[in-house]
C-alpha cells in the first residue's frame, strides 16, 4: 500500500473523519479479499495545522499577494509530509484547495484535488446542476465551478453576500468541533432557498457531511427530500483507489 499523507486540522472533527474513513474503507477492501483481523490498513501521517492561525492569514479574493504567509503554512506542511515519504497527500479541507496551485508550487509529492474527485462523483451520478454551499473563500471561487463544468455539471451563480455570510456563520458556529444540535436544521433552511429537486448540493466544507452522520461516507445520498454530494467521501475514495492501487 502507499503511504498517505494528511493535511489537517481545517478544522480537526473533519481530519478525524478523514482518517476513520480512509483506515475503515481499507478494512473493508481487504476484508472483501478474505483477510482476517488485525484488517489492513494504509500507513498515514498526519500534518495538523492551527486554524485560529490560518483563519488570520487568508487573503483577499483576486489578490495573489495577499494570500502568500496562508499559502507557505500549508506549503511548509506538504513539504514535511513529503519528508516523511508519504507517497501522496490530501488536504482535508475544501477551503484550501481554492490555493492548490500556489500551495503546492515546490511540493514534488502529488496532491489529490477534491475538486477532480467531487466533479468526478457529480458526473457519475448523472447531475446536470449542482449548488455549491462552503466557506466564504470556496464560495466567492469559480473553482468548483471549473471542474464541474469541465465534466458538464453546471454550477450555481454566486449567491449573494448575506447567504454567502449566513453559511460562514453557521459553519464557524454550528459545525466546528462536530455538528451542534440545531446543525443540520440551519443547512437546510439554506438549501430550501436554493436548490430545486433536480439540483445537487455539493456540501463543500469538509465539516457540513457532519449534519448526516449516517451517510458520512456516501458520496452520494438523499436526505429530507434533497440531493447530496460529499465531497469529503469523494476524496477518501479517491484517496483510497490511489493507496490501495
């Protein structure tokens, strides 16, 4: 198996998920081979960084500048997962990814996109629209919206600025640390306003699959009358093939 590398800590509930997805999803391949207990399952290392400092260092939308001290902490991390020959990393976290180029620009080791898995997994379930609900920063980026289009899923328009707020607001205060009582309520009072039944929502902050713990590792699912994408499970899965060969 190749060794996997983690970036976390964007925030920590969601790098805990990744690694129980990624060690059950090896149990479960080799335990489909016939393997007995102790199941298998990939070498990790994990890189955590801080969010209060990174939350600091983000930059201003269109100015590449601005965006260098947030960019050499996740490098600098990449780099010591490298070190550690890791054999590939994923950073698990939606937020950063709107960087991948600049943040990998030196790094030798690939790095998977969960915007290549996500679209992937869009276009393998049939979509034709997609809404894309994260962070302020994955929301003002069209980089979602790239990948999807180039596997012919058409992404929402940008929403406005209160609804972009409203869904920071609700992932800083509902879904850090795991999904408080009223989590899941909140996300779909915000899907209600936004997306038909035809439309799949991309929960595109690793933190939001948290308001359904029963489809935590379905990249695709339905719940209270809406369509889903995980693109956290999307990854893993991605992840998983890779490791796994």
């Amino acid at each position: 198996m190749k060794k996997i590398g983690i970036l976390g800590g964007v925030g920590w509930a969601s790098t805990v998920d990744y690694y129980r997805a990624l060690c059950q999803g090896a149990n479960a391949h080799f335990a489909a081979l016939g393997e007995t207990s102790p199941l298998p399952a990939p070498p990790i290392t994990i890189e955590s960084v801080v969010q209060a400092q990174t939350r600091k260092l983000r930059g201003v939308p269109g100015d590449d500048a601005s965006w260098a001290g947030f960019d050499a902490v996740f490098r600098q991390a990449l780099l010591r997962l490298q070190g550690a020959d890791c054999d590939f990393a994923i950073i698990a976290s939606n937020t950063p990814h709107m960087r991948l180029s600049a943040i990998t620009d030196g790094v030798d080791m690939p790095v998977l996109s969960i915007f290549d898995a996500t679209a992937e997994a869009a276009k393998a379930a049939g979509a034709s629209q997609a809404l894309v609900l994260g962070t302020r920063v994955t929301m003002q980026s069209d980089a979602y919206a790239q990948a999807l289009a180039a596997r012919g899923v058409s992404a929402n328009a940008r929403l406005p600025e209160g609804e972009i707020d409203a869904m920071q607001d609700l992932i800083d205060t509902a879904f850090y640390g795991g999904a408080a009582p009223d989590a899941t309520s909140r996300l779909l009072e915000i899907c209600a306003r936004h997306a038909g039944p035809e439309t799949l929502i991309a929960l595109a902050c690793t933190e939001l699959p948290l308001a359904f713990p029963d489809n935590l590792d379905d990249a695709i699912f339905t719940s209270d009358g809406f369509w889903f994408l995980n693109p956290s499970a999307a990854h893993v899965a991605a992840a998983l093939a890779k490791a796994l060969n």
